[in-house]
C-alpha cells in the first residue's frame, strides 16, 4: 500500500470512528441529542480533520490530493449526518408512527396539532441559539439583527451571489 492508501485508509478509518462514536455512545448523552451538540461534534471534528491534513500536507507528510479529498469526505459526511438527524429529528411521518404506536388511537386534529408544535419548537431553538452568539437580538415580539448579525448577513449574502445562478427562460 501507497502513502496515499494509507492516509486515506486512516481517513477513513477515522470518520468510521466518528460515526461509531455516535451511534454507540454520545446519542444516549444529552448534549448530543440537541441540534447544538450534534453541529459542534462534526463542527469541531472537520476543523481539528481539516487542520491535521492540511498542515501534514503543507509540511509534505500527506499527499495534498488525499488530504483534501478527505477533508472534502468529512464534509460531506457530516452534511449528510446533520440533514437526515434534522429530518429524523422533526420528521412528521415518524413521529406520528411514534405517536400512533405508544398508545390508543388518536384523532387527525390531536395528531396535526401535536406535529405543527416542531416547527414553533425548532423556530424558537435557532432564535434562541442566535441570541446566544450575539447575532440577533429580542425587543419585545421582534427581532432584529445585531451588529455582528449584519455583518454575517453580508457575508452570507455575498457567498449566495457568488454561488447562485440565475435560471434563465
């Protein structure tokens, strides 16, 4: 096996770890059952993967190739993870199969009522989360972006033009 064989293998060895990790272990922990917890832990994992590789890289101990299709697999790997744990998390379909399945019948409205309280919950979390980080701030029943949260709405802005195209016809 080639250098690069073996960095990938221990790539993906690693990410394998990662998801195990998860699976076994951490999903049972509180933290790892809110959408905070779950974004830090591949958050913070592609930032320490992505530091490793590319300084291995830059110093030639990993092939550059290898190591950015690897961060690239973690990236992937952890968009894939954060979307189907959101799906799974909010998704009305099991929930209602959850709902239907843990005692008697209920009626269509007590279901839909149940089901529409996800998206005032998941609305309320990511306000919540973005007061936190300074980026939105509460006054009253309103709220408006804070200086920081101006600026990263810029930024993501200029990401979208940079990255959007415009259907034509």
């Amino acid at each position: 096996m080639n250098l690069a064989g073996a960095e990938t293998l221990t790539g993906i060895t690693y990410l394998i770890f990662h998801f195990c990790a998860y699976a076994f272990w951490l999903r049972r922990k509180d933290l790892f059952q809110r959408e905070i917890g779950i974004f830090l832990y591949h958050f913070v994992s592609a930032t320490m993967f992505a530091f490793v590789l590319l300084s291995a890289s830059l110093i030639q101990q990993v092939d550059a190739a290898a190591a950015v299709a690897l961060v690239a697999t973690h990236g992937i790997y952890s968009i894939s993870f954060l979307e189907l744990w959101s799906l799974s998390e909010g998704s009305y379909s099991i929930g209602i199969l959850n709902e239907l399945a843990s005692g008697p019948a209920r009626s269509k409205a007590a279901l839909i009522d149940a089901r529409s309280q996800i998206g005032s919950t998941k609305k309320a979390n990511r306000l919540q989360i973005l007061s936190r980080f300074g980026i939105v701030i509460g006054e009253e029943d309103c709220w408006r972006l804070t200086t920081r949260g101006r600026y990263l709405a810029s930024v993501l802005q200029a990401l979208n033009w940079l990255t959007v195209t415009k259907q034509t016809g």
